[in-house]
C-alpha cells in the first residue's frame, strides 16, 4: 500500500476514519492535562495552602535516634 493516497480505496475508508478518530481522542487528552498545568502554574494556588494547612517541616518528623 501507498504511503499516502488523494482518496482512499473504499476498503480502506473504515480504517482511515478509525485512525482519524484516535488521532483526535488522543490529541484531546493531551491537550486538557496540558491546559490544566498550564492554567494552574498562571492561576493556581499550592494544594496545601487552599485547606488552608502549611506543608510539614522538618522539625514535624521524629527521628529514629528519638524513639
């Protein structure tokens, strides 16, 4: 088979569409992580500071030594 045809033959239509639908789904779930990280690194705050908790310190954790 051709690498690239004008038309496709008719036996091969169900699979250009098939190919071209998957194209578009995976092109869609790359796009709204994207979006979504880059809306975030614009707009969004840390996920500690929205409940409105500090992350832990150091000084929060026991050591080994400690027990």
């Amino acid at each position: 088979m051709p690498r690239r045809y004008w038309q496709y033959p008719p036996e091969f239509q169900v699979l250009n569409v098939l190919s071209t639908a998957g194209a578009s789904v995976l092109a869609v779930g790359y796009l709204l992580p994207m979006i979504y990280f880059l809306w975030s690194l614009k707009y969004g705050p840390s996920p500690a500071t929205i409940r409105g908790t500090p992350p832990p310190g150091v000084e929060d954790y026991v050591s080994a030594a400690h027990l």
